[in-house]
C-alpha cells in the first residue's frame, strides 16, 4: 500500500465530518474522501444486521477508490460491522470505539464512566465491553440519547429545547458521580458546551473523534505510510460522496465541517 493511497472516511450520514475534520488537523498531508450514507441515515435504529451490511456496501466503493485505510466514523456501524470490514478490505480499518473508550479509562480518576450513544450503540455494549476490557474494575453507566442526532442537525445546539432534553437524559450520571461522559456518537461533539454545561466542572467529556483521528495518525505512523504537508503541493480538499440528496448534505455539512464543504456527488450503494 503507497503512502499516496487516500484515507476513506464513512458514516451513515454527515456527523462522521466531525472525524474527518479531526483528522485532516492532525494530518494535514494527507489526502481523504468521505462517504455519508444518506439514503439510509439514521444507523442507530437499525438491526446490527442491516448496519453491517450497508457497511459493506460503503467498504467496497471505497475499496474501488484506491483508499490505504478505512476509518469509521459512525458509531453505530463501528459497534456492528468492524469485524467484517475488517475481513472484507485488505487496508487498515479503524473505528471510533476503541480510541474513546481507551481514552476514557485513562483519564478517569473515579473509575465511573458514562457514555451516550444511538439506541443501537448502547444496545450493542461495545463501549462497555471495550472499557471493560481495558479496566474490569470501571464502572460504566449507558444511556441511548437519540433525540440529540436530529437536534444536532437541526442546528439547535443551544436553545431550551436541547437543554431540557439533554437535562433530561443526562439527570442519572449525575447520581452515578461519574467523572468522564463519552460522546459515543458521531453528532454529540457538536453538542459538546450545552452537554459540559449540563453536566457541570467535575466531568471531562471524552470526544471519540479526536481520539480516533489520534489513533489514525499511530497506525499511518507505525506502517510507515504517513504523508508529511508539503507547502509545495498542498493535499487535494476531500471529495465528498452521498447516497441521497447531496444539496442537504452540503448546507448542513457546513455545521460540522466549516466552509471547505462545497458539493458532494451522489452514488447508488445497494438497495440505496
Ligand atoms: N453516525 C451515527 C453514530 O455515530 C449517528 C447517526 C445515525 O444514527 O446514523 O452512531
């Protein structure tokens, strides 16, 4: 695999721009393409059965773009489909799981951790078994915040509405005294003030996109596949892919992604 290969990010929709702008920061040289799964967004209500197949739907497109990794953005499709993409494509694959969930037990001094995520993230106990792995002795509290994807995207992060529903959903960590709230979903960073407001000071907010952005840079690193900025040939933008209403995506994909979002074309995957 050549160091020019481009790094393929994908999520069900347009909350994995929160990983790919992570790691576009920490890794300005590279060259990336990302695909949002518009068609069939949200993941997080789905059977784990469907969100792996439509993962490798996404997995073999990419695998026609040339990518020298995969990085997985959603949440919900990392919980479900790792294993299989993994088998499936013959580059590196990562997910948003392991890095915030070894993050998390790093950093917690109380060894009690919340994390929120989809329905389908939380039903499936991947944050859980992956923090447990790291640290059987950490208590880890879940709650499925769904309400918080649409709100996110609707462009209401600070308003009443998100604050009494984040209030509301928040409410048991606080009698659990956790320490650290993982933001298991895609969409959540975007929420991260009114989050951290509900909470309060004495609970550091662990968001999963960095951490994974993190983790892409170590294994680049590791293989030996790194491409360094060069102020002489600057890295092509990211070309963006959608499998449905491509004008959407690029109006809201500006909250996530900031004005380097222009277009995105439209491609069939599946039944999509
Ligand atoms: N990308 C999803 C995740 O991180 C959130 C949106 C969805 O439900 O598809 O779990």
């Amino acid at each position: 695999m050549a160091k020019e290969g481009r790094i393929g990010v994908f999520d069900s929709g347009i909350g994995g721009l929160t990983v790919l702008r992570e790691v576009r920061t920490l890794l300005p040289g590279e060259e990336t393409i990302y695909l949002g799964d518009t068609a069939r967004v949200p993941y997080g209500t789905k059977s784990g059965e469907a969100v792996i197949r439509y993962s490798l739907e996404v997995a073999g497109f990419m695998k026609g773009k040339g990518i020298k990794m995969l990085v997985v953005a959603c949440n919900t499709a990392s919980a479900y489909a790792l294993p299989a993409l993994k088998e499936a494509l013959d580059v590196p694959v990562v997910g948003v799981i392991e890095p915030g969930a070894a993050t998390a037990a790093e950093a917690t001094m109380a060894k009690r951790i919340g994390v929120i995520g989809t329905e389908a993230t939380i039903k499936s106990g991947a944050y859980f078994d992956a923090i447990k792995a790291i640290d059987s002795k950490t208590a880890v509290y879940m709650k499925a915040c769904p309400l918080f994807v649409p709100l996110a995207e609707e462009g209401w992060l600070d308003n009443d509405v998100t604050r009494l529903t984040a209030e509301s959903y928040l409410a048991n960590f606080k009698k659990e005294e956790i320490d650290i709230l993982v933001l298991g979903c895609t969409h959540y960073p975007l929420l991260k003030p009114l989050i951290a407001g509900v909470m309060g000071k004495g609970v550091t907010l662990i968001d999963s996109a960095r951490a994974t952005a993190a983790e892409v840079k170590r294994i680049l690193q590791e293989k030996g596949l790194v491409r360094d900025a060069d102020p002489a040939f600057p890295a092509a933008p990211p070309e963006f892919f959608v499998t449905d209403s491509p004008e959407r995506f690029a109006t809201v994909g500006k909250r996530f992604f900031g004005d380097g979002l222009v277009s995105a074309e439209l491609v069939r995957l599946g039944d999509s």
